[in-house]
C-alpha cells in the first residue's frame, strides 16, 4: 500500500520552507537513503515554492506518495492562462535539451544575465532531483508531478 | 571594507577580512526572501574584493541548511562577474567550504562550480 502525505496550503512563500521541512522529516521516517530525501525535499521546496510565486492564488496542493522504492510529488494550484503559457513554453525547452544537465546549465548561464526570476526550479528538479517532470493543465488549474527513485 | 551583513529571520551572512582573502559564513535557509538580501551581500562582497584586490573569497555554507534556486541566481550572476573580470581587476579565486551531511550541497555546489571552474572549489 503506497504511503502518502497530502497537503493542502494557501499560496504564502512564508510557508514554503515550512513545508520542505515538514516533507523532509515525514520521508526521512520512511527511507534509509538520505540522499533520495534530500532530492525530494529539494523538488517539493522548487514546485510549492513555484506555485506560490507564479500562481492566480487559492489553494495550493502538495501530494507526495512513497510506492516501493518510487517517490513521486504532485503541486496542483490555479495558474492563469499566460501563467501557463509560460511554464509550457517552460518544458517544451525543457524536452528539446539534449540532457538534463546541459539544459540546467544553460539556464544557470541564462540566470546570471535575468534581471527577474531565475527560471531554474524546473530544471534543478530534472537535474539535481533526478526526476521525470511534467506538468498536466486543465482549465485554470495546473499539476506538475516530479518523479524519481530510492536506492 | 563595507559589506553589511545579512541578519535575516532565516539566514544570516557575514564576511570579514584577513591573510589577503575575505571569510564568508552564511547559514540558515536562503529562500526567496532572501534572493535580494543575498543579492545585495554579493555585490557588495565583489566590490570590496575587487577594490581590495583580494586574492581569495571563501564562503563558508557548512550551516546552510538548504538554498533554492531564487537565491542560486545571485550567486550565479556574482560567479559570472568574477569570471568575466579581468586578473587584478575583480578577479579572485572561490571556495566553498561546504557539509557533506546536506546532500543537496554536493549536487548545487558542483552545478556552480561549473560557472568558472578555474576560480571554484569546493571542499569538505
């Protein structure tokens, strides 16, 4: 039976941190491999974090199951439409890369030169999380699932 | 050397100078509140470096619980400035002195790293 933590926030980057914690220690009762928590907590702190930032307000989402060794994390919140625009456009970057890293260190190039933003929570998830990103829309609402693996 | 340091509720920086090179230590949690913080703290350190000629900046982190990538772009847009200086004109080597018991640190640091990989090192 997967092991599952839900959580349902309004969108206050003071919380954010909050959460990763929150996160952080429930999966360290769950798994021996550290580095895998660490992972996790990283990409829940990205997406919640993404979501209070570029979110339309109202409730944001967080859902994270353990099944076996796969841990996978679901942020879901209101997003307007060139909000969404925005994060498509976000992951069709994200797909054209030749890999995780080399788009990752794009942006990291790109994000010394931004005035604004960094732009890089997707692709550190990707990168430094090891995880499979992807995002589904539907009407306002967004879902970004973030997965990966324990040792 | 003028480099206010940063006493936010969740992170804190300090930096102080001694031996021709000039000691950071930020700890806590560098999240979005602190991306300007940080930003500022940055520019300050680079300038002060650069107007001292400093040889060496080492950045102590081994109390930085975690940092997001809202303050991975200062960080980011400082390493880019040092690399684009010229020798004796802002340019210095980096060391991160860093914990190997926070595993994101080994992952974000090397990414980093990677910005000028002839100025950044890393140790443990």
């Amino acid at each position: 039976m997967p092991r599952q933590l839900n959580l349902t926030i309004w969108p206050d980057l003071n919380l954010v941190s909050v959460v990763r914690r929150f996160a952080e220690e429930a999966l360290e009762k769950a798994l021996d491999d550290l580095d895998a928590v660490s992972r996790a907590a990283m990409a829940v702190h990205e997406l919640v974090e993404n979501a209070a930032k570029y979110g339309s307000g109202g409730a944001i989402d967080l859902h994270v199951e353990l099944e076996g060794a796969e841990i996978t994390i679901e942020v879901t919140n209101r997003a307007t439409p060139e909000a969404q625009n925005a994060l498509r456009a976000a992951f069709a970057e994200m797909e054209m890369a030749d890999s995780p890293l080399d788009h990752y260190q794009a942006l990291l190039r790109r994000a010394a030169r931004r005035t604004t933003g960094s732009g890089l929570g997707l692709a550190r998830v990707a990168f430094e999380g090891e995880m499979s990103v992807a995002a589904r829309f539907d009407g306002d609402a967004v879902r970004v699932r973030a997965v990966t693996r324990a040792s | 050397m003028t480099i206010a340091p940063i006493e936010l509720p969740a992170l804190t920086a300090s930096a102080r100078l001694a031996d021709d090179a000039i000691w950071v230590t930020l700890a806590g949690t560098a999240d979005a509140h602190a991306q300007s913080a940080l930003a500022a703290f940055l520019c300050d350190l680079h300038a002060s470096a650069t107007a001292g000629k400093i040889g060496a900046v080492e950045i102590d982190v081994r109390d930085l619980i975690f940092m997001s990538s809202s303050c991975m772009k200062p960080l980011v847009t400082w390493l880019a400035s040092i690399d684009a200086a010229e020798d004796g004109e802002g340019r210095y080597s980096v060391c991160f002195l860093s914990n190997p018991r926070l595993h994101w640190q080994r992952r974000s640091l090397q990414a980093l790293s990677c910005f000028a990989a002839e100025l950044v090192s890393i140790q443990q």
